[in-house]
C-alpha cells in the first residue's frame, strides 16, 4: 500500500503543467524602429498630397460654422461712424468722390466728441484732397490707402494719399486677402511697398490707440492671421451711427453725457456703395466692418497663426513615440489608452494650428500608428492563446 500511494503521488507531480516564465517585451527602440517606416510614409503623404483632400476643402466652413454659433459678449473700443445712403445722397449730393470740405467738417464733427484715434476709411487719392485741412485739434488719425501688389517687383504699389503720391500723414493698407471662395478670412499686419514698410489700416489704428511703435520684424511681412469674428454679421457687434447724428450736423446738438465716442477707436467709412461690402466668415459686411473685426481681434489678443511644418512634424512624431511606449500594456489597456491620447493631441493641434485641416493629418498619422500597433498587439495575444490551448 505505501509503494501504491507513492506511485500515485508521483503521476500527481508529473501532470502539474510547467510555469512558463513571462515574455519580457521587446525593447522601445526596436518597437520604434518597427514603425517607423509607416510613420515616415505618413507624415510624407500628408505633407505632399493632404493639402488637396477633403478635410482641406471643409476647413473653412467648420472655422465659419464656430463664429456663426457665437455670441458677442461684452462692450467693444471700436465705434463706426457710416456714412449712409441718406447721408450720401443728402449730404454730399449723391457725388463720388467727395466733397473734401464736407469730410473736413465731418472729421471735425467727431473730433469734438474726443475719440481717442480716428481711422478714415474713405478713399483719398483724388487730388482735389489736397484740400484737406488739418487741424491740431483733431484726435491721431490713420488714413486708408489703397494698393495695387506688383508680381515682377514682388511688392506693393502704393495709391495716392490726400490727393499726393508722396504724403507725410500717417496712412495704414487697406488690402483684404480673399479666399478661393471670395470670403474674407485672413489678414496681414505688415506690407512691402514701393516706399517701404507699410502697417495694414487696422494694425496702425491699433499700435496708436496703444501709444505703440513696434517695428516690423522680418516674419511680419509673411504671416498671415485669421479673423476671429464675433457672432453673426447680422448681430452688429460693433455699436454704429451714421454721419447724419454727430453733434455739429444739421440739426444735433452735442453729444453730452452719453458721448460714445469719447476715447475710443472710431472709423469712418462708407455704406453707402455695393462696392464696400464684402464676404466674410459671418456673412456679408461693409469694410469698415470687417476692419474692426480684425482690431478686435488684435485687441482681445484672439489673432491665430496656424503653425509650420516643422511644428507639426514635432508633435506628430512625439504623439506616435507615446502610442509606441503605451504597447507594453496589454491589448485592451492599450486601445483605450491609445483613443484618449488621440482626443489630447486632437484638442491640443486644434490650440496650436488653428487649422482643421492640420488636425486632419494629424489624425490620419496617429490613426496609422495606432493600427499598426493593435496588429502587433494582436499577433502577441493570438500567439500567446495558441500557446495556452497547447499546453
């Protein structure tokens, strides 16, 4: 009986099955150097054909659809001072150009409200405004100029200002950049002209109601911004009245106590022509309009700047060296994981790029990354189940 017992206790040992020591996991390095071919290809593709996708084509109504749903919230430094149809056809007689004696006394109608600048969105360069007479009592004003861009001399060439070629007044550009579809959407601070360096008409009203004077610097010149509007066009953000109810005008009185005017950004412009309205994100405005959307912009400090290449190039590469490190968890710890990050880096392209479009690659990399690695993952969990149902 004792020989039995034994003998029964060893066939016990004998069917224990043998503990296989756990895999370690290849190392990180050969993991990235694994995927780095798809990465490359990736990264290539987008940066050589994405430009031409859909996502690129949707941009621009995804960046609309953003400021459409918006509403304005809160009191703005920009007034508009319009010139209307009434005003157009009762006050200067239905003539174009205008009468600069009649601008001279409507300038002086709103520096006697105090503004703190005064931007003249009115066209100039006829020489009968050589005219013009200013007045040290009036507030800082910019003048807009008009420009015509030269493709041989790759510069600028500037309209005349107050009726002369060459004028000392302090002028600002009043060049909009139309998109493929007509809509104004971007902006530039700085111009190259035939006579130099030239502030865009809302950049100088700005830098004056700042008392700033920074010079350009060479990527000025380049860069282009995207206009945050406020809400829809239809909502007039910005607070407007026509040249008819200035105090000093054919029957008003002074403004008084509610003196809207006193110590802002007030431009003067003119609604009274189809030429002055233009397309924008928001839908459809007058130029005085849109100039003040790009002030505010500025001043609430919303202006966005896609990012380089390079940039994106970065964050592509380090979002994909994460998803390649999280391969050490298992297959479902993994997945989950790998989605959260793509929404972190989605959220964060979308902070730095402004540009759906950039998102769009972005996502598209990380997407090829993250397949490729589930495939892996995949092939190590069927592996190691055929290993189990073996043993």
């Amino acid at each position: 009986m004792p020989i039995l017992r034994r003998m029964r206790n060893r066939k016990k040992v004998r069917s224990r099955p043998k503990e296989k020591p756990n895999k370690p996991h290849r190392p990180f390095r050969q993991r990235l150097l694994a995927v780095l071919p798809i990465l490359t290809w990736a990264i290539l593709f987008t940066l050589f054909y994405g430009n031409s996708g859909v996502v690129r084509k949707l941009e621009p109504l995804a960046q609309d659809f953003t400021m459409r749903v918006r509403t304005p919230k809160g009191n703005s430094d920009i007034v508009l001072v319009q010139i209307t149809r009434d005003d157009y056809i009762n006050f200067f007689g239905g003539k174009s150009p205008l009468d600069p004696t009649k601008v001279n006394k409507i300038i002086d109608s709103i520096a006697s409200a105090k503004p703190k600048v005064l931007g003249v969105d009115i066209d100039t360069s006829p020489e009968t405004f050589e005219s013009i007479k200013i007045s040290a009592d009036w507030p800082p004003i910019i003048w807009a100029r008009d420009a015509a861009y030269s493709h041989l001399q790759r510069k600028h060439i500037l309209s005349r200002l107050l009726g002369k070629k060459s004028s000392s007044a302090e002028y600002g550009l009043t060049t909009f950049k139309l998109d493929s579809d007509g809509a104004i959407r971007r902006y530039t601070r700085w111009y190259d002209t035939d006579e130099g360096p030239a502030p865009s008409f809302s950049w100088a009203i700005l830098q004056k109601f700042r008392n700033s004077k920074t010079p350009p610097s060479a990527s000025d010149f380049n860069d282009e911004f995207l206009i945050d509007y406020v809400g829809p066009a239809k909502l007039n953000h910005f607070f407007s009245i026509p040249v008819s109810q200035l105090p000093g005008m054919p029957g008003q009185g002074p403004l008084g106590e509610g003196n809207i005017l006193e110590n802002k950004m007030v431009i003067l412009g003119g609604d009274y022509a189809v030429e002055d309205e233009h397309d924008s994100s928001v839908g459809w405005m007058t130029a005085s309009e849109i100039l003040a959307s790009i002030i505010e912009t500025e001043q609430q400090g919303r202006e966005r700047k896609p990012m380089g290449t390079f940039a994106f190039v970065l964050l592509a590469v380090i979002s994909s060296m994460v998803l390649v490190l999280l391969h050490r968890f298992d297959l479902w710890k993994t997945l989950l994981m790998s989605i959260v990050l793509l929404l972190i880096a989605v959220v964060l392209s979308l902070r730095l790029f402004a540009s759906v479009y950039q998102v769009g690659n972005l996502l598209l990399i990380l997407s090829l990354v993250l397949l490729y690695e589930v495939y892996e993952k995949g092939k190590e969990y069927l592996k190691k189940r055929r290993e189990e149902a073996a043993e």
